[in-house]
C-alpha cells in the first residue's frame, strides 16, 4: 500500500495525527514575545533583555575547575550519582535550610524543569487526577499535567481544592513570577492539608537563597513538617545561585520512599546527570562564599531597576524575593511590553503565568550591570 494512500493512517506526531501530545499544551509563551523583541532590539543602543531570568554573570572558577576535572569519564554515570554527591546535597540542605535529611533522600535532576514538566507522569498520575498549583505560576506546573492528560487546577487558597481528586500539590516560595515568599505559618498549613488528604506536596523552592526582605523557608524545616518528611519533596536548583543554568544541575528531596520510587522509573528512563556536572555541582554546594558574591551583584541591579520603575510610574508588589520585580502601571500588561520595547527594553507579560497576572509585567534583573544601567538611563528620559 502507498503510504500516500488516504487509508494509511498517519504516524504519531505527523501533522495529520489524530491525537498529537503538542495539542494538549498551551501555545509556548516566548514565542509570543518575538515581535517586542524585534521592536526592542532596533533600539539605537541595543537591547535591554529582562525577560528571561537567566545568568549572565560567570560561573565561579572553583565550579569550572570541577568539571574540567571530571571531563575524563568514558562509563556510564548513574542516576542517583555518587555518594559524595548526595552528602554534599544533604549538607547543604541541613546548613543551608535546617532540613534534617540524609543521602537516602536526595536525587540529582537534569534541571528542575524537566523535573516539574515530568513529574506527574512519573508519579503514575493521569485522567482523573488533579495537578494543582498557584493561580499566579511557572507554567511548568500545567504542562505536567496536560502531558500525562491529568486535570491542571490553578488554586488561590486550599480551601478551593477538592482533597479526593488533588493527587499533587505544588507551592512554590519564593515564587515565579510574583517574588513572594510564604511564611512558616502558610507553609504548614499546606503540609497539614497535604497530610491530611494523602496528597503529595512538592515545594518548589529554587530561589531560595535569593531573599531580600523576607527570608524564605523550605518546607522541609522542621518547623514547617516535623520530625517527618512523610509526603513532601522539594526541589532545588543550581541555576541561580551558582549560575549553572548552562550545567542543568538541580535536584529533588525529601520523603525517602517517593524518592526511591522516582530513583527506580528515572533509571528505566535514562535521566542522568552528566559525570561532570555531578562532579560540579557537589563542589558548588560546599561552597557559600561565590553565592553571596552573586547575591550583591543581584543586589545592586534590583536596587537600581527597582527605583528607576517607580520613579517611571510603576508599582512594585510583592518581590521580596527572587530574581523579579512584579511591576504594574494598573494597565494591561501587553500595553506595557509595547511601551518598554520602544524604548529598547524587554519584559516579561504577567499573563505567561496566569490570568491574574494581565496587568503585570515581570522584570528580571539578571542583566549585566552595564545594560541595567543603560535600562534606567532610558527610564529616567
């Protein structure tokens, strides 16, 4: 039979596949920036990108002596990774959280978004089961969900939700894109009504050592959970405090028994770490001092965008911690990505996370000292 023969039925994925997965998801949401961007960009002094919260500044050189130490590793790595790897992770979460966790309980993730994106799945979670998570998000959270056809919920408190049909719960503190830190008292209602229910609670907690005036707690504190971890993850990124978004190198922590589970489906899967990144990022999290040196670096740009908006007009909610500044001029937010493109600057609209974001725009300041500083020369005029 000719494969041009209409009874030939098309592939999965061909465009004319009945059931594709891309038709689940929504539109990816930087492919509508495109067009500001190119306004942006026609600046006379170039752009201004604070859009995407990414690193610019460089990877400390004690990190990248790590992983050029580790480039001679021809075997296999593991998923789980070397024991001296899980001990550097657990002693950072104990120092660094207060979280009293063992090696047991720690995964490394080839960054955490294909964590969030795939954790549904690899949960066992599909029709029928909630996915919920805050109405102002990353929109990884959804996408989890639509990808193995579980039911996404976007919840404002958790007294919205339905506890027999929630099967996962994320919290995310401090939060994308809002900066908003949930104090001990909120987070351990979240474990409560978790436990409660028999929900899994998963914090996602990457920005967490990026508190400006709030500290933030992981829900793995004592104070937050117990003497337990029963029913909790949270998940850690190396992105941002280390400036490793180039090296993937996160990881997930907390019940034992979850993380094991995710341990057994994530070596049927191949989701490795590699040799060196692993490497990499032990050293990283042994090492404080490259952090509060990129902390004052954010901190002298956030000071800078911060007054420049408010003086231009807007007004800033929230943002007492992360890499954001959750900005508003009380109009829609695409009027606003307009209006800064033209003057060389991009944004991100608050919609991307969610309908209660369509007056807001997120401001990233992870831009190199000298582009903040032409941002706000542009702001003042």
């Amino acid at each position: 039979m000719s494969t041009n023969d209409s009874t030939h039925a098309p592939f999965p994925g061909h465009p004319g596949a009945a059931r594709r997965v891309s038709d689940r998801l929504p539109v990816f949401p930087w492919d509508k920036l495109e067009p500001y961007k190119r306004t942006a960009e026609g600046h006379p002094d170039g752009l201004c990108d604070f859009s995407v919260g990414t690193p610019v500044d460089p990877v400390p050189e004690l990190i990248q002596q790590a992983l050029a130490a580790h480039t001679d590793t021809p075997g296999y790595p593991t998923v789980w990774g070397p024991l001296a790897l899980r001990e550097s992770v657990a002693g950072w979460l104990n120092r660094r959280t207060g979280a009293e966790i063992g090696p047991e309980a720690v995964l490394p993730t080839v960054g955490s978004k294909e964590l969030v994106a795939w954790l549904p799945g690899q949960l066992g979670l599909g029709p029928g089961d909630q996915v919920a998570y805050p109405k102002l998000a990353y929109p990884t959270y959804e996408v989890g969900a639509l990808l193995c056809c579980a039911e996404p919920v976007a919840y404002g408190d958790l007294d919205e939700l339905d506890g027999g049909k929630v099967r996962l719960l994320w919290l995310n503190s401090p939060s994308n894109p809002t900066g908003r830190v949930l104090g001990a008292d909120e987070l351990r209602r979240a474990v409560e009504w978790a436990r409660a229910h028999r929900v899994l609670l998963v914090s996602d907690e990457c920005y967490l050592e990026l508190g400006w005036e709030a500290e933030p707690v992981s829900v793995l504190h004592p104070s937050v959970c117990g003497d337990s971890h029963e029913g909790l993850l949270a998940v850690h990124s190396l992105s941002k405090r280390s400036n490793l978004a180039g090296y993937r190198a996160s990881f997930v922590a907390g019940d034992p028994v979850v993380v094991r589970e995710l341990l057994e489906i994530r070596k049927h899967g191949g989701m490795i770490v590699p040799a060196p990144v692993q490497a990499a990022t032990a050293v990283a999290l042994a090492d404080d001092a490259h952090v509060a040196e990129q902390r004052e670096r954010y901190a002298r740009r956030r000071g800078a965008l911060r007054a420049a908006l408010e003086a231009y007009g807007f007004r800033i909610e929230h943002s007492e911690a992360s890499l954001y500044l959750w900005a508003t001029q009380d109009k829609p937010c695409w009027e606003t990505v307009a209006e800064l493109a033209e003057l060389g600057i991009l944004v991100a609209p608050g919609d991307f996370y969610g309908p209660a974001g369509d007056r807001f725009v997120r401001v990233a300041f992870t831009a190199t000292d000298e582009r903040v500083a032409a941002a706000v020369e542009r702001l003042k005029r």
